[in-house]
C-alpha cells in the first residue's frame, strides 16, 4: 500500500472516530454537544465550525493524498447521503448536503492545488 493511500485512510479513521464520539456525546449525554449553527465563521458563506471542519478535513486529503482525490470526492458525495438518511433516522447527526459537498469540494482542490506547488 502506497503512502498516499495510507494518509488518506488514517484521515478517514480519525475522522470516523471523532464523528462516532460525537454521535455517542450527542445521544447520551448533550444533544446540542458541538453544534454551532448560530456561531459563523465567514457569515456570507454560512461557514460555521462544522463547515470549517469539513474544509480542512478535505484539503489534508487533498494534501497529502492527490492521487485518491476520486476516492475523497466519491465519499463525500456518499456520506452526505448517509447523513441525510441518519438524520432522518433520528441519528444525532446533522446533514448540510449542499453546503457540504461544496466546502468539501473545493477544500479538496485547495490541497490538490497547494501539493503540486509544494
């Protein structure tokens, strides 16, 4: 296995684990555990932590992993389907589909970008 491909999984797994500690939080103990809708980073975005947290997620993919930028993308698209569904499924997850396919898009090109001048 390439180092590329293993960059990417271990970004993958420290964000699965971070995500599922955060569902747990939210299920069991507060509901409203590191939800900040109302907090914005760029308010003519409508970027609030989470926002921001997918875009550097998505440009350390990008990074450190260019050469599995399909896979990144592929996996943003079915995630945010899968956090459509979970949502719908009373999972304490919530979904910005739109809002996060496209901060996930162009943090993964800003890091595909920043590799090949670096």
């Amino acid at each position: 296995m390439d180092k590329q491909l293993q960059i990417l999984l271990f970004i993958y797994f420290i964000t699965g684990f971070s995500l599922f500690i955060i569902v747990l939080i939210r299920t069991y103990i507060n509901d409203k555990f590191f939800i900040s809708r109302k907090k914005k980073f760029i308010e003519s975005l409508d970027c609030d932590l989470m926002c921001l947290s997918h875009f550097i997620m998505y440009t350390l993919l990008g990074y450190y992993s260019p050469k599995y930028w399909y896979i990144s993308f592929i996996l943003s698209i079915i995630w945010e389907y899968s956090e459509e569904y979970m949502e719908k499924s009373n999972i304490k997850i919530i979904s910005n589909f739109r809002n996060d396919i496209i901060t996930n898009t162009f943090g993964l090109i800003l890091g595909i970008i920043i590799n090949s001048y670096y």
